[in-house]
C-alpha cells in the first residue's frame, strides 16, 4: 500500500501491493552491546565494579539522601547504562537526581534530553531538580524534559523539512485521526448496515499497532483481530487513502510523530547534527518503550552514547504495543 514519502523505499516498498504500513522497522537498542555498559540495582543486587572507580567524584550535601545503589547511578560517568528498578525503589527521586548532579556539574540544562511517558512524569522530576539544586540552576523551561511524542513534536519543527515535512504542519489528536478514518470509511462505502466492518475506534487500534510493532498488517489482522480478516483488503484501501488525506492537508497524528523522528535520525548526517543536541539523554520506563520508541534511541545514540534508561523488567503496561526490553 501506499507509504508517507517520508519513510525509505529501501525499507519498505512504496507500491501498492502489499500490506505493510509505515513504519521504521529495526532492530530493538541493545544496551547490552557495548563493553562499558552498566546495569545497577537501585535498591539491591551485586555491584560489578563501579564506572567511577578510581576518581574523584563532586560532592553535594544532597548527594546523602540516595543509597548505594541510587548514588551509583546518578553519579554515573560517560557511556550508556541500564538501571534495572524494580516498583517503590526510588526511579523518580534518581532520575531528579541524576539531573540535578548533571546541572551541578556543569551540563547546560539545554543540553539534557529527558524522555518519559507522560507530561505529568516529566515536570514532576525536573521540579525536584530544581528544588534539590536550587532556583539559581532551575532545571525548569530549560531541560528538554516531555513524553516522547511532544519531543518529537518538538524536534519535527526544526528537523522536518529534511524528510519532506512543511514547518507549520498540525498534530491530530486521537479523537481527530478517528474522525478522519471514519469519513473516508463513509467515502469509501465501507460503513453499510448490509456489512460487517470494523468501527474508526478498532480501525486506529490496527494501525496504530502496525506502526508501532512494525507488523504487517494482515499478520496484526490475523493475530489480534480475527474477526476482521474478510475485511483485509478493504482494510489496506482505508490506510491508504488515510496516509494520502494527511499529507494533503499537512496534518500528523501521534504515530506519524515518532515515524517522522525515526526517519530523521536514521539518516547519518541528521543523526549526528540532533544527538548533538544534547550531551546527556534520560529515559524514563524504559521497559514500556515500542519498537520505534526503541529505534528513535538508537539513532539518537549513534554519535552520543550519554544515554541512560530506567526501567522495570516487570510486564509493560503497553505490551499491546509490543513493547520491548532488553
């Protein structure tokens, strides 16, 4: 079926044969690939010998309110590490640390990429930043600190004419995207009373899982919604004319967020120029990251490996969405 013109032909074909909607497959990160890589406990396990071994580190007052394994990871040096956090052993209060001991160190605070899964999250540990370090380094409005849809958001106004994107282009929010895929449904003849075919909101649930798991979409069909597999090819013709009524009237919805930023940084010269960005990138939950949420981090890590994700290995609350931990 027909693809946005922002994703690779040499990934997926463009054609109209098919069933494959966009998407920017690859392989999930491994953190695990690289030599120096940690992996802490923040509230028990073994310690394999310590990143920061043999030198000195900076001392603040407030440095004494973490435990051991808390203050291993905030004061954790370059490189990328896997903090394996388990429910009520503290993520929030060292993810606050972290950036607070960055700040402090002499990170510009512009310079910090805090990626979580809700606005709520992020403002909440850039306030106890600000509270730990002071008024002086506020880490408030400075921070790159949001959900990674609003950083994509964020990024696309500044990157997004590289991948064919207008500056001025509108975010729909789910209730639009719906309404969309409802009146081309209606142009298309397929909301008959003769016939059985899926509501908008189960229609969006497909393809909103076929981009974010990279699944062909007769394989989601089959493997999720069953009683939808004689509705197939009509299925493609809806997705289709979906992607080509968003690109004429300039509009995204939240998965062309994360496709658009997935694309950008797959390129080698934009991957480098926007890990530049920032010298220090912090992800929140990790385990409930997708497969393009996985791909973004490792195109944003090619040239920046300052990279450190908090997570449970506990079941995803978007396992729906095949979510991944390494």
């Amino acid at each position: 079926m027909l693809l946005p013109r922002y994703v690779p032909t040499k990934r997926t074909s463009s054609s109209c044969s098919g069933d494959a909607l966009p998407t920017a497959p690859g392989a999930v990160p491994d953190l695990k690939g690289y030599s120096d890589q940690r992996q802490a406990q923040l509230s028990c396990g073994r310690s394999e010998g310590s990143p920061n071994e043999g030198t000195t580190l900076p001392t603040f007052p407030w440095l004494a309110d973490l435990n051991a394994r808390q203050l291993e990871a905030v004061t954790h040096g370059d490189g990328p590490v896997l903090v394996v956090a388990g429910a009520g052993s503290g993520k929030t209060r060292t993810l606050a640390y972290r950036v607070a001991y960055l700040i402090a160190t002499g990170t510009d605070p512009s310079r910090i990429l805090l990626l979580t899964f809700t606005r709520r999250a992020a403002e909440e540990m850039l306030r106890r930043a600000s509270e730990i370090i002071g008024r002086s380094a506020s880490a408030n409005g400075r921070v790159w600190g949001g959900t990674f849809h609003a950083t994509a958001n964020r990024l696309l106004r500044i990157y997004g004419p590289a991948a064919g994107l207008e500056g001025d282009f509108t975010v729909m929010d789910r209730s639009d995207a719906e309404d969309m895929l409802d009146m081309i449904r209606h142009d298309l003849g397929l909301d008959s009373r003769d016939r059985r075919f899926p509501r908008k909101q189960t229609c969006m649930d497909m393809y909103s899982r076929c981009v974010n798991t990279s699944e062909q979409l007769g394989d989601v069909v089959k493997r999720h919604f069953p009683w939808c597999t004689d509705c197939a090819d009509d299925l493609k013709l809806l997705f289709r004319r979906y992607v080509e009524r968003k690109q004429e009237h300039n509009v995204l919805d939240y998965d062309d967020l994360l496709l658009y930023w997935a694309h950008l940084v797959s390129d080698d010269a934009i991957s480098r120029e926007m890990g530049s960005r920032f010298d220090q990138i912090l992800v929140d939950e990790y385990q409930d990251t997708n497969r393009i949420q996985s791909e973004i981090l490792k195109g944003m890590r090619r040239y920046n490996q300052n990279i450190m994700a908090v997570g449970d290995d506990a079941p995803s609350m978007y396992s729906f969405r095949d979510t991944a931990w390494v």
